[in-house]
C-alpha cells in the first residue's frame, strides 16, 4: 500500500519541532485548519501563500511538487484503464 503525500505541510512542520497548534497560531489560522490541510484539503491561496512564506519556501515546493502531481496523474491513468477494461467486457 502507498500513501498519497497531498502536500508537504505536515513533513516540514515535523522538520521545524511544531505542533499543529504552534503552526496555526503563527500563521493565524485556526488548528484544524492546519489539520484538514495536512489531510489533502487544498487551502485558499492566501492561506497558501502564508504557509509558502513561513516555510520560506515557494508554494510550489510545499502544494504542487512533481512526485505529488505525479501520484495523481497516476491514479488517474489507473482509473481511466479500469473503466476501459470494464468498456471492453
């Protein structure tokens, strides 16, 4: 089994020694904000873009790195053959 990584939020949290909580408040958002980012919900570009600069990274880096892109391209490849064989039957 693989794990989609959705976006790096969590893993650079970790690398900086911050809680979920610790994060929210320097960024100004709410915890859970944090949280359903971390679970695959793409955040609005200004919450983005205060993650991107607290990171001093680019958003691209932490929303938009090939190997995540590439994930999904896959499964959606993957979806597409399972539908063309279910055509095919």
């Amino acid at each position: 089994m693989f794990t989609l990584r959705l976006n790096r939020v969590r893993e650079l949290r970790s690398l900086h020694g911050l809680s979920q909580k610790e994060m929210a408040a320097a960024i100004k958002v709410r915890r859970a904000t944090i949280s359903v980012i971390e679970n695959g919900v793409i955040p609005t570009g200004d919450i983005m873009l205060r993650i991107a600069s607290f990171f001093n990274k680019d958003p691209r880096e932490i929303f938009f790195e090939g190997s995540v892109l590439s994930t999904a391209q896959e499964m959606n490849e993957k979806k597409i053959q399972k539908r063309l064989e279910r055509a095919n039957k």
